[in-house]
C-alpha cells in the first residue's frame, strides 16, 4: 500500500465526498480530486473534505491526458435524452 501514497485519484459523480473521504483515508493521503455536476453536492464534500472538488462533467473532462493515475466512478447514473 505504500507506493498508493503518491497517486492521483480522480473520483467521477463524488457528490458529497463520502467515496473521496473513504480512499483518502484508506490509502493515507493520496491526492483525491472529485468532480460533480451538482454544485449542491460539492458545497458538503468541502466541508467534509476540504480539498479538490470541482463542478464538472465527465464527458468534458477539465484535465490533461494522463493526469490521474486512478479512475474512480461509483454510484453514479447515468440519463439518456
């Protein structure tokens, strides 16, 4: 588990955080980075968490290529028009 410290973790529909909060104390401060399309949601994984949350889509990733060593994407749906 020690080479995870350094890794870049992207969490995809974080909400509220609890899926951030879970892997940044598992894996003992990797660097977490949550995106959301609910301001709502990431407003409390602030407070919960402090750190990265950033309101965006996933299909318009506002990241480089290779950014992230880990894609995390868990309880999210998904709608269709």
């Amino acid at each position: 588990m020690r080479d995870l410290i350094a890794l870049k973790i992207l969490d995809i529909g974080s909400g509220m955080g609890h899926t951030s909060l879970h892997l940044y104390q598992v894996l003992k401060s990797p660097e977490v980075v949550g995106i959301d399309v609910s301001g709502v949601g990431l407003q409390k994984a602030r407070y919960l968490m402090g750190g990265s949350f950033i309101l965006a889509d996933a299909a318009s990733l506002p990241f480089k290529d290779s950014s992230f060593q880990y894609v995390v994407l868990k309880d999210i749906g998904t709608c269709a028009r």
